[in-house]
C-alpha cells in the first residue's frame, strides 16, 4: 500500500522545506516537491510538520528496583511513547551483578518481545566487570547492542572506578561506547546519613543530598578516566550548568564526548520538592534531582549552542501508591519520572514555539543524532528514500493539554499536569502503519526489535 503526504512540511536536523512524502509499505519511497501518485492514498498534511519519529534512548520499563517494579511494562510503556510521537525506544537490559549479559539480555527479550507497540532496542547495562564479561561484549554487538550502561552510584549497579576503566577501554576498541550515570555515591551517603540525623526526612532534602557539586565531580572523574582510556563516552541524563563545564573542558582537551539531557532538567526545578503536600512533592523525587532555574537556562543555551547533543526522558514510572511507600524517609521513595509520552510536544512547545530552539534542531535532538549515535541511521532518524516510515504529523497552531486522565502511561499523575502546549501531535506513523491518530492507538503490539550497528 502506498501513501502520499501532500502539503506539509519535512523536518531533518539541518533544516525544514516544504516537500511531499511518497511512502511504500513499510518504507520511505520519495522525498520531493509536488509529488504525485495516483494508486496512493493521499495524506493532507497542509499546515503541518513532518518529523521523523522520535527516538527515546533512556527508559527503563518493566524494571525491578527500588523494592518494587517501575509502573509501566513493555505494553504500556510503548503505546505511551507511540503516543508522543517516540517510534523507537532503547531501554537498558540489566543483569544483576553475577548474571551474565546474555542473562540480561535475554531477561529484557522477553519482557519486551510481543508486546511492545513502538519499536525498540536495548543498551546493556555493566554492573559487573570479569572475564567473562569481557569475552560477552564481541557477542552483544553481534546481538545489536553497540552501547552500553555503567553507574557511577547506586550499589546494587556501580561498578566502581577499576571496572569502570577497563570496561571503557575495552569498549573502546570495538568503537563501541557507554553512557554513564554521574553522581558521587559516597559523599552523597555522608549527606543523607547528615539529613537523617537531623530529623530532616521530607522530600525537601532530596536535593541538598546530590547537589550540583556532585554531579560535576563524577562528571570530571568520569573524563579523567575516560581520558586516560583514550574512550569516548556518553553523560546521561546531565542537569547542572556545573557539569557543563566539565565537558566543555574535556572537549577542549581533544575527547569525545556526548551529552544528553531530560525534559524534566529543562523545564522543571528544585521548588516541586518544597510543596508541604509529601505526595504532591515525592512524586518529583528523581535522581539527579531538579534543579534550579539557572540550571535550566544553561541547559536550553548547551541546547541551542550544540553542547547537548541528544534528548531522552529517563522514563521511570511510578504510581502514586509507590511513590507514596517512602512516606516519613525521602531515601525510601522509589526515584523516577515518567516523560516518554509528553517529551515531543513539551520540547515542540516549551522549546520550538517559544524560540529557544528551532524545528531542525529539535530534530537533531530527538531523532536524528541519537538515531547517528546509537547505531540506528539511516533506518532511524529521517525522512529519506529507504527510510523506515516513522513519522509525526504535527500540527503548530492546535492546542493541547497535558493531564494525567489523558496518559496511556500506566501513572496516575503528570509531573506536567494542567500544562497548556501550544502544538499539538496530530498523528504518528510506524513503519508506514497509521499507529496514532488524535490521541487514540490504533495498532497492536507490532513493535520489533531494532538491531544497532556502530
Ligand atoms: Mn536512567
């Protein structure tokens, strides 16, 4: 079956024309102006923009932690992404320390295949660093895994910077990389055990425990190592303007190195935790933690000036009755933000339509660079002849609102709840299947898993 959209405007990373789209099953066929194509179905797409599907490359769905399970699973995890226009997903597969990767990787095959409606792709998280381990990595780029995970806190994952190092060097030499999660886990146990103490334990010491400092000292100890392994390396989820310049130091030293940034680090801050309501402010609890409104203002700059190069959400659901289980302990709530269904229009909104940033450079963003970084372009991240046909129909002058009784996120709250969006996502297109139209989900559980090459 072919489809012709005619009228609208095409968005890549370096720009935004005015071109039709001839689609052929399952594939892009044609890019140009005034196409035509009789046996096609016509599309109208007047008035509206063209992106290429958007690629969520942080999110853990169906994941155990926290003594409880994230909210949302493969099922809905997905049909909430292919809502806001995410086509692809890349969660992280993660063995326990002592399983091995393939374990891991299994494990996270069965959790996604057959029920996942958005497309989807594992990085493997590094918990461990042995032998064997070594001897898995040649295996896992066979499976289509050339990206990895390693904490730098968290004890049931850090690896510590021994493993940490040797793992870096040793990705490096299949050009391979990992994203790393900075933050100083032993200073932070010291301000915690300090906040207890204290008698301190509402969510409102949640930040004074992982203060910017924090996240910039891992920041820099991560590119020293990275440095002397001479490996490239990726900083998730960065959020302070303090780590900022630690990158642009390393950078100017002559490393590689990738950034990626979160929604919630761009348009939310630390006063969410201040409410007095514990609820209203556990349900903020995430780590790094908000910031402040400088924070904010350093990141959309790092944005605009190509210091950040990539956008995920770090989609770590919780319900309101798990959040609520760390009630009287702030270390008890379970941390993490939901983010995958509302990252397109909140960044079209807050991002495009204010002038922050502009349509080409949201592409960049959310589709088009993590599709080059991880492996997955030109299949991913584009509209171009022989590309998958993952497209978002936009349109800029529709209003939408962001409320929890409109989520196909299994959460029962929007950490953006009553934001008013100026666009709105009109439909979304997987594999040239219409998948979304007007907030309703059309399609099953006809995700695939998407292997990755370096
Ligand atoms: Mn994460």
């Amino acid at each position: 079956m072919k489809r012709l959209f005619q009228g609208g405007r095409v968005v890549s990373g370096s720009g935004v024309a005015a071109l039709d789209v001839l689609v052929n099953g399952e594939t892009v066929e044609a890019v140009g102006p005034h196409l035509s194509c009789p046996e096609a179905e016509t599309v109208d797409v007047t008035g509206k923009l063209l992106f290429p599907g958007f690629i969520d490359a942080h999110t853990h769905f169906d994941l155990d932690v926290c003594n409880t399970t994230t909210a949302d699973d493969f099922a809905t995890g997905t049909r909430a992404a292919l809502r806001g226009g995410t086509t692809l997903v890349i969660d992280f597969a993660c063995p326990n320390k002592g399983e091995t990767l393939q374990y891991g990787l299994d494990l996270w095959h069965k959790k996604a295949d057959g029920k996942s409606s958005c497309d989807y792709g594992f990085h493997m998280t590094i918990d461990d660093w042995n032998d064997g381990i070594c001897r898995e990595i040649p295996q896992m780029l066979e499976a289509g895994i050339p990206t990895f995970k390693m904490y730098m806190t968290y004890p049931a994952m850090m690896i510590g910077d021994r493993d940490l190092f040797l793992a870096l060097e040793e990705l490096r030499k299949y050009g391979a990389f990992a994203g790393v999660h900075c933050e100083n886990a032993g200073v932070i146990d010291a301000l915690i055990a300090q906040k207890k103490a204290a008698g301190e334990v509402s969510p409102a010491s949640h930040p004074a425990t992982r203060p910017n400092a924090l996240e910039a000292e891992a920041v820099g100890s991560l590119l020293r190592m990275a440095q002397v392994a001479g490996a490239p390396v990726m900083i998730v989820h960065l959020s302070t303007k303090e780590a900022l310049e630690e990158v642009r130091a390393a950078r100017a030293r002559g490393q590689t190195v990738y950034v990626e940034t979160c929604p919630q680090y761009l348009l939310l801050d630390r006063s969410y935790y201040e409410n007095p309501n514990y609820s209203q402010a556990a349900r903020y609890v995430c780590a790094p933690p908000l910031r402040e409104k400088a924070d904010q203002e350093a990141l959309w700059a790092a944005l605009a000036d190509g210091t950040i190069q990539t956008i995920s959400t770090d989609h770590c659901s919780f319900t309101l009755a798990q959040k609520d289980a760390g009630k009287g302990d702030f270390t008890q709530i379970p941390g993490g933000l939901p983010g995958v269904e509302s990252r397109g229009i909140l960044l079209w909104s807050e991002g495009v339509a204010r002038g922050r940033i502009d349509a080409a450079r949201m592409c960049a963003l959310l589709s088009e660079t993590p599709a080059k970084l991880y492996g997955a372009y030109p299949r991913k991240g584009v509209i171009a002849p022989g590309s998958d046909a993952d497209i978002v129909v936009l349109d800029p002058e529709a209003r939408g609102l962001l409320t929890a009784a409109d989520q196909a996120a299994n959460v029962d709250y929007c950490p953006y709840e009553g934001w008013v969006t100026q666009g709105v996502i009109d439909q979304v297109y997987l594999r040239g299947q219409l998948a979304v139209a007007h907030g309703q989900i059309l399609t099953g559980p006809m995700g695939q898993y998407i292997p990755r090459k370096l």
